[in-house]
C-alpha cells in the first residue's frame, strides 16, 4: 500500500511538471506587427514594424497565459525612408519622445484548448489604453528544425488613433486603425 501512494505522489508531481506554464521568447524574425487605415479614401495603406520583442507565458492544461510584447516605433517600415521619418514626427508616433509601443496582458479567454483573445493594456505615445485581441488563429507544437517547442498566433484588433493622441488629418485619413500581430515565440530554457 504505501508503495502504491508512492508510486502516485510521485506521478502527481511528473504530472504537475509537465503541466507547469512554458515561456516562450518572441522570434523577431517571424514577427511583424502591421497597421491599416485608409487614405482619403483612396485606398487602405498598410505598414509594419521590423523589430519585436517580448515573451509569452501559455499553459495549456491551466488555460492561462499572459503577453508582454514591446514593438520598436521607430522600425516603422513604410516601405519609403522619408515616410518612415514623416510618421515618427511629433504628429504621429513621436518615436523621439516614445520609441517603444507596448501591449501587456491583464486576460487570456480559452474556447476548449486554445487561446482565442488577449485583454490588456496598449501603449502608443505615452498613452494606454485596453484593447482585446482576437487570435484568429493559433497553433502550439515542436517546431520542426529548432526542435523546440513553438507556438504562433495571428492577432487582430481596432483602435482610434486619435484616442492616441494621432489624431492628425482625421477623418480624412481614417481614424480607424487596424492592427494585426502576425507572431511566432519559441519555448525558452528552463533552468
């Protein structure tokens, strides 16, 4: 019999290791955080950032998780140098002022086994506000040449930029910004 109680506490432990929360560092190579908005009703610009970082908490088996990306306002690409420094004037990012964007997770909802939205707090030009993203997609497995385990997601929100102090040229150009976090983190050692 007590071999028998041994032989469970010991597996509740094997258990409850295996299920311990995971983090996972953000692959800046695989992460591009995009923006859209219309303009003067020509058409709908889209422009990224090229520098990401931040980690990732997931556990699976306790359906929680947390979020904390920084994106580098001033690796906004627009594709054209002289807009890129256009869009980081005092008028828009002000990226001399405030170089980071942050988003930092207060929730995580799960449906079943996967997590399809994120509560938290958006910071742009010193200003922060709650936001939700909903994960259009999202996939946890081994990746497949790092041999470490992965998990991506797409993530999508509105916001108003002029509630970001952005507010320049609005409504012309859309006060209605669409930002899409397209990422990938991979598992981080446990020590």
């Amino acid at each position: 019999m007590k071999k028998l109680a041994l032989v469970l506490a010991l597996a509740s432990i094997a258990g409850s290791a295996l299920a311990a929360p995971q983090t996972y560092a953000i692959d800046p190579t695989h992460t591009q955080p995009r923006f859209e908005y219309n303009h003067f009703g020509y058409s709908n610009q889209m422009h990224s950032f090229d520098k990401t970082s931040g980690t990732i908490v997931y556990d699976k088996a306790a359906k929680t998780g947390s979020v904390d990306v920084t994106i580098d306002a001033k690796s906004v690409n627009t594709g054209y140098p002289l807009f890129n420094e256009h869009i980081q004037d005092e008028d828009f990012f002000n990226t001399a002022k405030y170089p980071t964007i942050t988003f930092k997770s207060t929730a995580v909802k799960f449906d079943g086994d996967k997590p399809v939205s994120v509560d938290g707090n958006l910071t742009i030009k010193g200003v922060t506000k709650p936001v939700t993203l909903t994960l259009t997609s999202f996939q946890a497995m081994p990746h497949p040449i790092m041999k470490k385990d992965a998990i991506g997601a797409n993530a999508v929100t509105k916001i108003k930029r002029t509630e970001f102090n952005m507010g320049k040229y609005a409504p012309y150009v859309s006060d209605d910004v669409i930002l899409q976090i397209p990422l990938e983190a991979v598992a981080v050692d446990k020590q």
